[in-house]
C-alpha cells in the first residue's frame, strides 16, 4: 500500500483515466468523509511526533514524523493504537486536548483487477485546515501487490501530477491551519535506532537508511524548485543522493538485485542534474568571492564573476524545471518504492541470504572494514600523490564517512565521535584541493582559457595553486592523525 499526494485540479478527472478504465473491477463507491486532527494548544502531542484523528465514530492515535521508526516514504501513517471512543486509548493523552485542523471531502473508492490480483484504488478529495484557513488537498492511495502499485502510479503519472508526499494529510491540514510549512519528515544523515543489540535486521537497516534519504531528497525538492531558500536545499539533496549511492554499493553483497542496479542508474542521472548548481555555487561563493576578497578592484574579476553568477543562474534554472518535471516525480516513486516494498528481497542467491540473516552488528564490522581497506590502500605519505590520487583519495573517504555515519549509533561512544571528526576534518582538506580541478571546466564553460578573460582566469587558477600547496601538508596532518586512530567497531 502506497500513499499518493495528487494535484487537487487533477482530482475530477483521475477515475476516468484511461490506465484505470483497463483495470476496473466494479463500481466506484463515494461518501462524504470528515477528519479531525486533535492535539493541545502548545502540540504536546505534535512534539512526540503523534497526531490523533477522529473519523466519524472512530479514534485512532497516529504517527505524525517518522523520528527513529520504521516508516517509508509513501506509507500511509502507522497507527499506534485505535478505538471507538476516546477514552478507550490505552496510551495516556495530555490534557486539554482540542481540534487543531480538519479534512472535509469525499472518499471514492475503486476495485481493479490486473493480471487477475485484486487491487483498490481510494480517493481522498476535499479541503484541509480550518474554518479560517483552508486549502484544496488531495491524496491517492493505491493497495495491493508491491510492483503493481509502483507500476500503476508510475503509469498514471503520464496524465496527472502524482507523487510521494512530503508529508502526511495531518501535517499538511497542521500546517495550513497554522499557516506554516510541514516540517521536513528528516534531515540530514540517516541515524539508525542506536545501541546493540538494535533488534534490527539486515534488511531492516537497509529499508531504514533507503526511506532516510529518500525522504531527504523529496523534502528538499519543493524548496530547491521554488529558490526561496538560496544553494542549501540543492546542497542537502545532492549529499543525500550521494549517501543514497554509497548506501546501495554498502548493502549490495546483501541485497543486489535489478531494482537496486535500476536505483542506481536512476540516481546517478539526478546526481548529474544537481551537480552544475552545486559546482557554480562553490565556484562563485567560494573561489572567486575569495579571489575578490583579496583584490577588490580588479575589473577583470569582477567580469568574469558577473558572467559565472549568469552561469549559475541558468544551472538552477534548468534544475527548477526539471524538479516539477513528471520525470522527477517517477523518480520519486521509484526510490519510494524502493524502500517500501522491498524489490530486492524475493529469491536472493545464497551469499545475498547468508548477509541478510547475518547479525547487522556483524555485517556493519564487515562492512566498515572493508571500506577502510580501500581507503588505506593510499599509500604514504599522501601529501606527494598526485592530484588524481588525490581526488580518488576524497572519494573512497567520503565512502568511508558515509559508511560510518550510518553504522555509527550502532556503535555510542567518544572512540567513533572521534573517528567522524577526523574523517570529517581529512574529507574537508581533500575537497579544498579538488576545488582547482573542479574549477577548470568552469573556466572553460565561462571562455575564460583564452581572449579578454584570460587574465582573471589566470588570477583564479593562481590562487587555487597557492591553496593548494598549503592544503598538500594540511592534508598530511589530517591524514596521519586519522591513519593511527583504532577502528571504533572492533
């Protein structure tokens, strides 16, 4: 069962589509449907990430943020507990409970049949808010087999505008009624319930970190789209998607399969489409603002930091356009589904069975030591590599940090803060270097190689070389203070 958000013009027309009309199995059947969202006047059931909704005579105590539980994106909310009167709740309720947001509509309901499974889909059409403050929303809700739901939705979004929300219908309704934004279902790096034994399986954790940043990634998308947020949701998404990449190669001896080869490709390609922003956004905020800071008055600098702020504008611009694509929504659900209905489960071959069953503290230490294997292939001293050592150096350490962010709540303690920080610390370095390679296209792209931007070119180029040589012994430093440090999962 997935949960789809469906553009609320695109309701009146989406029971008539020609990709439903194929797979109908009987009537549609409607009836009006109310929801009531209660909580205190300060959200003291918000706080705890529940929402409690009624729904004619009927009570149920729901998740309303996923915090550190097992909750995919495009699942409808889990329900912590239901009954037919309040006071039979088990849980206890703060006091002073009242009706924070409402949904009016109506539910349409329609069996289909496709290669002969049953499948249901429900309509939610109407308003949500308050008396005051209301907004049209509707929601789909697709049940049956795992594939044929992603392939229905994937298959409808050729004629309306479908997608995995961002959140559910209680934080959208909490939020029009408050006039404010949902809050991101999660931020920043995926955070695993911590301390062994979790109870967590192979599986488990990977469904765990998937859903994370695929989260992440769809949260950032409507604040990238609409620009009002300046480089950092362009930022957060582009580092997720990396996490998300990193995390498919760490559990491929566990759980490779076509649906996780075809994740891959699928996130390679947005991680094409974000990197131009990304790469401007350091070229411009960054590396000339910092050439500029030293020589203030020099016309040339000034030109070509006008002509890359152009470039970098263009770059967001096809972002946006894209980010409201129906490709990107497919790409959405795609990786939604990747997370919920666990493609990569059935039929795994004896070595993918053998890790999925293994202890995840046991598959975390394999896992770990083997990225730090590659990373310690470096050699020494890492100050004299080259720079394509060197860039391949960042690489296997941002894999290294990446691996150990997730795996790091397994294991509490000062050791692994300090193993992060230092990575971290090492990470940082090698990317200021990468900063000259990375410049070059740029100036390239900008024409400024040659001709009358020549000049400030060479300015740039001369200061990331001056930086450079600086960052070569930092780098050692960094390196040789993270080299000694002792696994913290042994």
């Amino acid at each position: 069962m997935l949960e789809f958000v469906l553009a609320p013009d695109d309701a009146d027309r989406l029971l008539r589509l020609k990709p439903l009309l194929e797979l109908r199995a009987g009537r549609i059947r409607r009836r009006a449907n109310g929801l009531v969202w209660h909580d205190t006047a300060d959200g003291a059931l918000a706080l705890d990430g529940l929402t409690l909704v009624q729904s004619g005579g009927a009570w149920q105590l729901e998740l309303l943020a996923p915090g550190a539980g097992l909750w995919s994106p495009g699942v409808p909310p889990p329900v912590i507990e239901q009954a037919v009167s309040l006071d039979q709740i088990n849980r206890p309720l703060p006091a002073g409970l009242i009706q924070v947001a409402r949904f009016n509509g109506v539910q349409s309901v329609l069996p289909l049949r496709r290669d002969g499974a049953a499948m249901t889909l429900t309509l939610l059409h109407g308003t949500v808010g308050t008396a005051r403050r209301r907004r049209p929303a509707s929601r789909v809700t697709l049940t049956g087999e795992a594939t044929a739901v992603i392939d229905l939705a994937l298959a409808l979004t050729e004629h309306v505008d479908l997608a995995i929300p961002i959140a559910s219908l209680a934080a959208e309704a909490r939020a029009v009624a408050t006039a404010t934004a949902a809050a991101p279902r999660r931020r920043g790096p995926p955070q695993l319930p911590g301390g062994l034994p979790t109870g967590l399986s192979v599986p488990d954790a990977f469904s765990y970190v998937v859903g994370h940043l695929v989260d992440v990634i769809l949260g950032n998308a409507p604040l990238a789209a609409a620009a009002r947020d300046g480089p950092d949701p362009v930022h957060e998404m582009r580092v997720a998607v990396r996490r998300l990449r990193s995390t498919l190669a760490l559990f491929r001896p566990a759980i490779g399969c076509p649906a996780v080869d075809a994740a891959s490709i699928l996130l390679k390609s947005l991680a094409e489409r974000l990197a131009p922003c990304r790469e401007w956004d350091v070229f411009v905020t960054e590396t000339v603002a910092a050439v500029a800071t030293a020589l203030p008055d020099d016309p040339a600098l000034r030109r070509l930091s006008i002509a890359a702020e152009r470039r970098r504008r263009q770059a967001y611009t096809a972002l946006r356009d894209w980010l409201r694509s129906t490709a990107f929504r497919r790409s959405g659900i795609s990786l939604a589904g990747l997370a919920g209905d666990r493609a990569w489960l059935p039929q795994p071959q004896p070595s993918q069975m053998e890790a999925q069953i293994r202890g995840l503290d046991d598959f975390a230490r394999h896992a770990l030591a083997r990225r730090l294997r590659k990373l310690n292939v470096a050699g020494a001293p890492v100050e004299q590599l080259d720079p394509s050592a060197l860039h391949a150096l960042r690489l296997r350490a941002k894999r290294m940090r990446y691996a150990a962010e997730v795996f790091a709540p397994l294991y509490p303690g000062r050791a692994t803060r300090r193993f992060l920080r230092r990575l971290a610390t090492l990470q940082d370095r090698l990317g200021h270097l990468n900063d000259g390679t990375a410049a070059n296209p740029l100036l390239a792209d900008l024409g400024a190689t040659t001709g009358a931007r020549a000049h400030a070119a060479g300015l740039v180029l001369g200061f990331l070389a001056a930086r450079a040589d600086i960052a070569r012994g930092r780098i050692g430093q960094a390196w040789k203070r993270f080299h000694h440090l002792p696994p913290f999962w042994r």
